[in-house]
C-alpha cells in the first residue's frame, strides 16, 4: 500500500509560529524531498481553507500523482481536536464528518498521521461512526510533543515506511530518534472496537448496578 502512496500534509501554525518561521510540515516537505518521497503541501489558516484541502486540492493532488494520500496534520492539538491559524477550533467529531468519505473512497485505507500535541486523541473518531472506522490506522501523540521533536520523529517515520517498513518498527524507530516515547499507532478497527468493548461493559454496570445519587451517598 505505502509503495503506492503520497503524504499530503496539510499544516495550520499559529500566528506566532508563522512570525517565528517555525513551520513544521514545510520542514518535513524539504527532508521528504530529499528521500524522494512523493508529497504535496498545503496550509491552511482557517475552516474555510482547510476544507478545500481536503477537496479540491487534494483533487488536485491525487490527479498529479494517481495514488492514496496518507494525511499528515502540522497543527495545534488538544484532547478536544486540533485548533486552526486564525483560532478556528474543530472537533475530533467534526473531523470525523470530514475525513470519512475520504476514507470511503480510499477503500478505508487511510492512514492519518497527527503531528500535534495530544494527536493520539483522534483515535476516537473510530468510534464516531459505528458502522465503520474512519481510517485504517492513526499514528500520534499522547502527551505534549514539541516541534522539533515532531520534525524529527515523522521524517523518520516517512523514510523508513517508504523503505517498506511495518507499521510498529517505524513508529518504535521514531520513539527513539526523538527521544520522545509517546508516540504510538492503532488500527482504525481496534480503536473501534475499544470503544464498543467500553460501550458494552457501561452497559453492563448500568443494567447491574442502581445510580449513585446525592441523597445515596448521605
């Protein structure tokens, strides 16, 4: 799949990384560059404009190179969703809504990369539509992860997955090139299932165990 594939990195700093010049995915572009790594690049500083880069341009980007994209975002994150240039806020539900009819066309085969701070957070969107997940796999951050260390953990993991590597050697090669042992990867299908196990083991503690209410615990 990887031999056949694109990263479309779609970035969105803030205002003060733009004054600063610190642009990570225009950074993650040169070194992907550089291993020939096909790729396209687009910044998008609100809603607006990061919904064209997931329509036309990424149009635009597949006519170019006739292959599965695999989505890397280069933006500020939270447990909540990611955060946009001009303070636009979008949810990990509302990028569901957005990505799964990419997922769709893509067979469900869509790999997501999320160089963002608490990235790993958007596996619950596997769980968004229960009757499929929105992606093949995720890989991020469960914690706060600076940019340098982004940098060089996602050109690692690009080179070595365009070298054929698994999916599990690439992101344990990443972990230690940054030094940064909170990255980690899960497959669409398992994050779902976490969350209907989560579901049926709620339910079972409902359906067994009376509310705790205020008056109870007097």
């Amino acid at each position: 799949m990887i031999a056949n594939s694109f990263v479309y990195v779609i970035e969105s700093p803030s205002p003060h990384d733009l004054l600063d010049g610190r642009t990570e995915g225009r950074s993650l572009c040169e070194a992907l560059r550089l291993s020939n790594i096909p790729h396209w690049y687009s910044l998008a500083s609100n809603r607006e404009t990061f919904l064209i880069t997931l329509g036309q341009r990424l149009a635009d980007a597949w006519s170019q190179h006739k292959c599965l994209p695999l989505l890397h975002f280069s933006v500020h994150g939270n447990n909540n969703g990611i955060g946009l240039t001009n303070g636009d806020f979008i949810s990990w539900g509302e990028l569901e809504a957005y990505l799964a009819p990419l997922n769709n066309w893509a067979s469900g085969g869509l790999l997501i990369c999320m160089s963002a701070c608490y990235g790993f957070s958007a596996q619950c969107m596997a769980a968004q539509n229960m009757s499929n997940s929105t992606y093949w796999a995720l890989v991020g951050n469960t914690h706060e992860a600076t940019w340098a260390d982004a940098a060089v953990a996602y050109t690692t993991f690009y080179h070595l997955l365009f070298k054929g590597g698994d999916l599990d050697s690439c992101v344990t090669t990443m972990r230690n090139a940054s030094k940064d042992m909170n990255f980690y990867y899960i497959y669409g299908q398992h994050a779902r299932q976490n969350w209907l196990n989560f579901i049926a083991a709620s339910q079972q503690t409902i359906a067994t165990s009376p509310p705790k209410t205020l008056d109870a615990q007097v």
